[in-house]
C-alpha cells in the first residue's frame, strides 16, 4: 500500500547490513533520513510514530511556515478541529514571517503582527504564536519561552475600589470556608494571591509569627510579613485541610471560586483589590509608609536616601500589621 504524501518512506539499501532498512521523513518534502531499523515492520513503526510526533531533522533552520504545518497535523486530542479554525484565522496575520526561521525571530517581529491586527483578533494571533512556540519548545529548537510576554489585548486599566469595613466583615463571616479564609488571609497580610497560595508549612513560622514568600518583584521576593493574630486559626485550619498548603488546586480554580464567593455576597471586587484595601486601610490607620511599601512587597518611593538607608525591623512590621482590623 502506497503511503499518503508528505508521509515519508521506507526502503532497503543494498548489501549486509544489521540495519538495512532506511526510514526518510515526508514533512519537509526534502525527504530526509530520520532513522535505520533491522527490519521493514520495526521501519514502519518507526515512520509510524515520527508521523504521529515529528522529529525535526534540521532544528536550527526550521521555519515558521514548517511549524506552523506540523500544528496543523497534530491530532484531535492535542489540537480540537475549533482551534484550527482559530489558527488558520490568525496565520493569515503572521504569514509574511513564514519563512523565517524560528530561532531568528525576536519577541518584536511577533508583537508587531499582533499590534497590526484588528483588536478583535489581537488575542488568537497570539494564541498562535504561544502554541507555535511550545511546539518549538518541545522539540528543543528554542530553550526559553518568549511568546508569554506578548501583549494580545490592550486594556485600559481599571480603577482598583477597596473593600469596605461592612464588606470585609462579610466576607469573615463566611469563616470555615477555604474560599473565604483565603480571601481573610489577603485581608490581613496584603500578598497577592498568587503568593499567598505558593505558600507551605515551610514559610509559615508560627513560633517567629512570620510568613516568608512573595515574587514578581525585586521588592518583593522572599519578604517576610509578620502573621496578624486574628488569621492563627484559619492559617492552622487551611494547613490542617490541604496537608501542609493553604491550597491545594490551581490559581484559576480559586480565581472562579473566588468569583463566585463575590456574587453570593452580592459584591462586585476582584481578588487584587483585597491588596488595595490593604494598603489603603493602613493608609488611613497612619502606618508607616515605608512599611507598607515592605509587607506589600513594592520598591520604596521617595528619595536614594530612603531607598537605600531605610530599614524597618521585623517588630516595626508586626507592629504595623497589627494596626489592622475590620
């Protein structure tokens, strides 16, 4: 039976040989040699599953175009047919580029095909871009990832409002519940959530009272942020429940259930606006400024001489945490 074109090959070299049998690829259409095998059936086993998940024979060169082939013949359970269609929309934005070879491409050339797409399709020109990449980044012809950065919408930002007293005693009244002991932790230390949730048995130090974590920025890796009193409870009942983590599941499913919490309470917030309540609730109790800027994880504002010279202890945090209450 004749293979479907663009499949590859199998032939016997002539000769003795312990490998006789040569197995050339079909994708590039320069028919190049992927392998050798004993016999015919181990051959075609071998094409078999080089067609299944393709081996490229020339990472340095490949191209854009090339990737953009072997996205296409991914089969259903990697790439639904409504994603193709996704894809196909958006290659037509970054087809100009389809011959160049991926390792050459900088993060610009790809924002500036999303950046002359119609805002509508911003977002599937770089849902293409990411999937292109990955498939690079599988195949180790690019080691680190750079489509991530890629800007895909423009949105304007949106006022951040803080919770109100009333509100945040809302949200603790639904105390017992991870969702809501979670969103009273953020009340009480001001991490993002992202940070509050990395967080283990490791970085929370009862004995010191001081929890250590914190990424993003310079400022606010590894920061310590001394433990309120009224959060000791939940933080043993969340550690108790999830073994040794405050949470157990991803980021999006608290996001979503986070969500949820706000519209059984009739309240219209976002998780990030439990770190503007924060700050603005120990704002106006007249914490220290640099203080804030330390528990919150941001880069001290002001003069050098206050980036540089201005230390707080461990103590004047506590005491600052401490100022809070709802």
């Amino acid at each position: 039976m004749k293979n479907p074109n663009h499949y590859g090959t199998v032939s016997k070299m002539s000769g003795k040989r312990r490998r006789p049998y040569i197995i050339r690829e079909g994708v590039t259409g320069r028919q190049r040699v992927i392998g050798y095998a004993a016999t015919r059936e181990e051959a075609m086993m071998l094409l078999a599953e080089y067609n299944r998940y393709p081996i490229n024979v020339d990472e340095k060169n490949i191209n854009v175009g090339q990737l953009y082939k072997i996205l296409l013949g991914l089969p259903e359970e990697r790439l639904t047919e409504s994603m193709r269609k996704v894809f196909r929309t958006a290659w037509h934005y970054i087809e100009s580029l389809e011959y160049v070879p991926f390792t050459q491409l900088k993060l610009s050339n790809m924002q500036k095909t999303i950046d002359d797409t119609l805002p509508s399709l911003r977002g599937k020109v770089k849902q293409l871009w990411l999937r292109l990449e990955q498939i690079a980044y599988e195949r180790e012809i690019v080691k680190l990832k750079k489509a991530p950065d890629l800007v895909g919408e423009y949105v304007k930002q949106k006022e951040r409002i803080p919770f109100t007293d009333t509100e945040v005693r809302l949200v603790i009244s639904q105390a017992g519940e991870p969702i809501a002991d979670l969103a009273i932790v953020l009340f009480f230390t001001g991490f993002r959530v992202n940070e509050l949730l990395s967080l283990t048995d490791e970085t929370i130090d009862f004995d010191k009272m001081v929890m250590v974590g914190g990424s993003k920025t310079e400022a606010g890796k590894n920061r310590v942020v001394p433990i309120h009193p009224d959060i000791v409870p939940i933080l043993h009942r969340l550690l108790e429940q999830f073994h040794g983590r405050l949470w157990n599941k991803s980021y999006q499913t608290y996001y979503r259930a986070f969500e949820q919490l706000m519209q059984d309470l009739h309240m219209t917030h976002v998780i990030h606006e439990t770190r503007h309540t924060v700050r603005s609730r120990l704002d106006t109790l007249g914490a220290n400024p640099i203080c804030i800027d330390k528990i919150l994880g941001h880069a001290p504002r002001g003069s050098t001489g206050v980036t540089t010279y201005t230390h707080k202890t461990v103590d004047e945090l506590r005491k600052t945490i401490e100022l809070l209450y709802y």
